[in-house]
C-alpha cells in the first residue's frame, strides 16, 4: 500500500507525466470537438426542419386553394392554439401584392423568396425563425411567409452542447485516466525510477560507494525502457572502471611523487627543493654569515687498495651515514662528498644564530664517531678537519645532475684549512676562533701560509669548555 501511494506521488510529482497528461487531454478535447461542431449543426437543422413541418400542418389549414373572404378572414383571424410555435405571416399575390397578415408580422418579406422555392431568417437574437415558401411549396396560387417561435429550439440546443460537453469531458477524462494508467507502469515510472538510479549513481561515485542496488536491475522487460537501462548499467560500469583505474593511477603518481620528495630532499634542502620544483632557472642566495666544515678520512684512499669495492662503499656508507645523523642532531646542512672528504654548513639555507658554535660541536662530534671505525688493519680512522666561517653564495645550477654547492672565498679557506691541517686535529681560522673563544679551549697554532690566502694565524679547536658542557 505505502509502495502504490509512492508510487502514485512520484507519478503526480512527474514533469513528464503532467505534461503528458496535458497533451492527452487536450487532444482528446480537440478530437471530440471537432467531432462534436457537426453533430451541433446536424441537430440544428433536425429541429429547424421539424419546426418547419410542425408549421406546415397549420399553414395548410390558413391558405385555402381559393382565397374567397372569408377565407381571407379566417387567415387575418387564425384560432391559434396557446403555445403555438406559429407567431405570424404574411400572404402574397404572385405579383408581390400583399394579400393579407396576420400576428407577428415577419422580417422577410417577397422580395426575398426569388426564384427560390423556399426561403429562411433567423432573427439576431435567434429567438423567430421566419419561413416563405413558394406556390409550388404550398400548392396554391400564392407565397406564404411564416414567424415561428424558436426559442425554444435555442433551449433545446443548449441542453444538446450541455449533455454533449458533459460527455465530452466524461470521455476525455476516461481514456487520458486509462492511457496515464498504462504509460504510468510502462514509461513514466520506470523513467522516475531511472532518474534516481542516475542520482544513486552520481552519490556512489562521488562517495566511492560499491554499486547501489539499482531498480533498473530488476526490469525484466523487452522494450526501450530496458534497453535504456541496460545501456545506464553498462555507462555505469564503466565509469566505475574508469574511476577505480583513475584513482589507482592518481594513487601510484602520488607515490611515485613522494618518491621523488624523498629523493629530491636528500639531495637538496627543503627550502631549496621547493624553489626548483615551481622555478627551472637557477637558483642563488647570499648568506652574510655562515660555517663551513670540511672533513677529510685520513689514508682512506690507501685503503681502498686493500678491500674490495663493496667493502670498500660499504665502509664508506656506515661512516657518512654517521656523520649525517650529527648533522641533522645539530641542525646543519651536509652540502656534499666528494671521494672520502664531507663537506657540511651551518647557517643556510635556513638562517641560524649559532652556527658556528653547531659546526664546533659537530667537528668534536665527528672525532669522537670516528674512532670507532676500524681499517682492516685494526686501526681507528682518523680525520683531519677544517672550519672557515664568513660569507658564502649558494644555490643550484645546471639542468641534469644537479646539486647544491656554495663557492664564496669561506669555502676555499675551510678547504685549505683541512688540507693544510693535522690528523686527528681541527683547525679553525681567526674569525672562528674569535666567535668561539668563550666557550671553547683552542690552542694557537700560529701563523701559517695558506695557498692562495697568503700569511693567516690559525688555531685548533680542542673541546668545549666544562661550564658551557653542563650549561
């Protein structure tokens, strides 16, 4: 029960089933009127031609075949019943003369009759009806016009478009109820029905829902509906495919490109990462301030002669494996290795008041990591380690293989002072050790020539000093 008043809300609800409803009706309507005008007409002339013969019976009995006078009395002085549908007349000679009248005087007159036998006026409010009729119509010598009370054949035809209307719309309401009953079960529904399949369809595709259960999927029949369903079915299948496929694709890309993330992030800084992945051109900063460490393995390269390539990487690996962890504990920025040196900097691409107090502590830090590395010897590894500090430029270049490096004369200092230092020892330019001298224990080492510097006084980091360890 509650299915059919559904059923039958979502039918009156329909735009599609008023409007059929509308069409059906109305040319149900147009086809019983035109239907209808002709039988109006047809019933017209019925009463009119029964009028007329109703009046002929009296009019015989008016005109005599000879009109003597008292014939002709007895017709200006006709015994007319009450209610007689005879109101008038007038009688001509065949010449036009008239002869005598009587009642109602008619609106036709002789002149009008012609060569016609019989002549007819309706009045305009269509309540007299006049009638002439000819010598040959009557039989006699004369021309007869008749006045006739027609009202109430306009009453008799009103009541005839009444009762017929009434049929009309008894008739257009039957067949357009019938024919929505048949089109409610065999189109119109299964249409509102299909429609909020495509509703479902869109919610389960937006939502990423499984397939709802469709009311398509049930039809049995083997019509257009069906076919029209069918298709939906297949349409939605393949959508379905096409999205699945699409979100596993977009899913592989989305990792692929974290992939690359990772990738890009452990070759440059994150800053400068996402510079170069929303700009292709080169990319260079200036830092006014900075510190450089350059750490080189001493007789790593003798090393390498002994062992086997992949010992040899793997060795390799395990110690700058080490080293990148101090970097990242001390939020600095390992720039690059080159062979067994590792180049590492504090205070970019991210500015950081403490740089060069980070680099001290990594530099302590690396010496004390790298004892614990062994050559196939059984001797500990040893490092010789420079650190320069002041101004650098940074950034990227180049389209394929591209790192990220520095140039700036800071760099060719920390460079000269690793190359030119001593193992197991960190020397550090003036400028650091100014920096750095009250929180640190340095030894001076004097005054040295560095290649392409000239005459510099450098000094060796020994250890943080023991207030600042336990502040």
């Amino acid at each position: 029960m509650i299915s059919t008043l559904r059923n039958g809300l979502n039918l009156i609800q329909a735009r599609l089933s008023r409007q059929i409803t509308a069409w059906v009706f109305l040319s149900i309507l147009i086809i019983e009127i035109i239907i209808f005008i002709p039988s109006y007409y047809r019933r017209e002339q019925e009463l009119f031609a029964n009028l007329e013969m109703m009046s002929s019976e009296v009019t015989a009995l008016l005109v005599p075949q000879r009109l003597t006078p008292e014939a002709l009395d007895r017709f200006r002085n006709p015994d007319l019943k009450a209610g007689s549908i005879v109101l008038g007349g007038t009688l001509y000679d065949l010449d036009g003369t008239l002869i005598g009248a009587f009642g109602e005087a008619p609106a036709l007159t002789f002149r009008e009759l012609g060569d016609r036998p019989l002549a007819r006026y309706h009045s305009d409010d269509q309540k007299r009806y006049d009638v002439a009729r000819s010598p040959e119509q009557l039989s006699r010598p004369y021309v007869l016009v008749i006045r006739h009370d027609a009202s109430w054949v306009r009453k008799e035809l009103s009541g005839f478009k009444q009762r017929i209307a009434g049929l009309i719309i008894l008739i257009c309401l039957f067949v357009t109820a019938v024919l929505m009953w048949v089109l409610s079960f065999t189109v119109i529904l299964p249409v509102v029905r299909l429609r909020q399949d495509l509703m479902a369809a869109g919610d389960s595709i937006a939502q990423a829902h499984i397939m709802p259960r469709f009311y398509s999927l049930s039809l049995r029949r083997q019509d257009e509906v069906t076919d029209v369903a069918k298709a939906f079915q297949a349409m939605f299948g393949r959508v379905q495919q096409e999205i699945r496929d699409r979100r596993q694709a977009e899913q592989a890309l989305r990792s692929e490109q974290e992939k690359a993330d990772r990738l890009l992030l452990n070759i440059l800084p994150q800053p400068i990462a996402e510079k170069l992945k929303h700009n292709q051109q080169a990319i260079a900063d200036r830092f006014e301030q900075v510190t450089i460490l350059f750490a080189d393995i001493v007789d790593f390269t003798t090393l390498s002669s002994r062992i086997s390539p992949i010992e040899l990487v793997d060795l390799l690996n395990r110690i700058f494996s080490t080293f990148d962890q101090l970097a990242e504990h001390h939020g600095l920025e390992k720039i690059k290795t080159i062979g067994d040196a590792y180049m590492v900097v504090g205070g970019l691409p991210m500015p950081q008041a403490n740089h060069a107090e980070a680099i001290a502590d990594m530099a302590l830090a690396m010496q004390s990591a790298i004892a614990h590395f062994y050559t196939d010897l059984g001797e500990p590894f040893r490092l010789r380690i420079g650190i320069s500090t002041g101004p650098v430029v940074s950034g990227v270049i180049g389209l394929k293989k591209f790192i990220y490096d520095l140039w700036g004369d800071t760099v060719n200092v920390a460079s000269r002072m690793e190359s030119q230092g001593e193992i197991g020892r960190i020397q550090v330019t003036e400028a650091v050790y100014q920096q750095l001298r009250d929180r640190y224990h340095f030894e001076k080492r004097g005054t040295i020539d560095i290649k392409g510097r000239g005459q510099m006084t450098t000094y060796w980091l020994i250890s943080r000093k023991a207030s600042e360890q336990a502040a």
